[in-house]
C-alpha cells in the first residue's frame, strides 16, 4: 500500500469514518473515469482542484463536483488572493499527494479549502484516495467536515 493511500485510510479511520477504499482496474485521474469506475453520476465525485494562492505561495484545496468547472475569478474572491496554477512540486511538497490521485484529506500539511455545494446534493459522492486507481465513498457532510474546507460558491 503506498504511502499517500496510506495516509488517506488512516484519516478516515483517526475520523471514525468507514474506510471503504475502492481499487479500480484502471485509472480514475479524472472525473469522468472516475465516475465509470464507481458506477455513479459524473457530479458525485468530488475532485480535489488545488491552485496556488499568489499572495500567500500555498496550495489552496476546491473540492467540487465532478461536472463542474472552477471559476478562476470566483475561486479568488472566496480565497481572498489571486490564484495561480499549482506546480506538481508544490501540490507534492504542501498534500503529499500527485497530481491525478490528490484526495480531499490526509494531506501532510492541510491545506485552505473550500467545498463546492452541488455534492449536497447526493447521499455519497467518491473521492480520490492518494492514487490514480483508488477512491472511496463518503456521505459528502461527512467528507465537508473531515476535508476542513467550507461551502462556498466558486464554480461557473
């Protein structure tokens, strides 16, 4: 087991949360894969969108719903800084984790984030699970609370 998909279990059970992490055969890097490997709605799966915030050099976490876009504009107001593109190194060095397989807790160092409303929506949405072929399935209250992030609007 790696240690990013490690560090993903161990979050959830240190939560009290059922730690049902799904192997797919193949990858689930995006939404849409994501969504056919779980069998669900491409907006039940909460992707972890990381941007870096200019003024504050962080890695700033959007979890939002699979079929929506974040919009760049949005994003900031909510962040209160302009937003640039996080670097691989950067989103490795500040969550651990790689591009592709970045899920919404276990990062090494938690990250400001925000949570897209639309994953209310649904009684279980899937997230990434530290890789680019596990995810797992989580009430999305449960996965607001565990991820630290708060709702706010930012898609378009």
């Amino acid at each position: 087991m790696s240690k990013s998909l490690k560090r993903v279990a161990r979050a959830l059970e240190d939560a009290g949360a059922p730690v049902d992490i799904l192997e797919m055969p193949d990858s689930t890097r995006t939404a849409a894969e994501a969504a056919a490997a779980a069998g669900c709605a491409l907006d039940q799966i909460a992707k972890s969108i990381i941007f870096r915030g200019e003024t504050s050099g962080t890695a700033l976490l959007f979890v939002t719903a699979g079929g929506n876009r974040v919009d760049d504009a949005r994003a900031a107001a909510v962040a209160g800084e302009p937003l640039g593109k996080a670097d691989a190194g950067l989103i490795r060095a500040q969550t651990g984790f790689a591009i592709g397989g970045v899920a919404p807790v276990g990062h090494l160092t938690p990250p400001r984030a925000w949570f897209d409303p639309r994953l209310m929506a649904f009684e279980v949405v899937y997230a990434a699970a530290g890789t680019p072929r596990h995810i797992f399935p989580i009430a999305p209250g449960l996965l607001l609370k565990l991820s630290g992030a708060e709702l706010a609007e930012f898609t378009g």
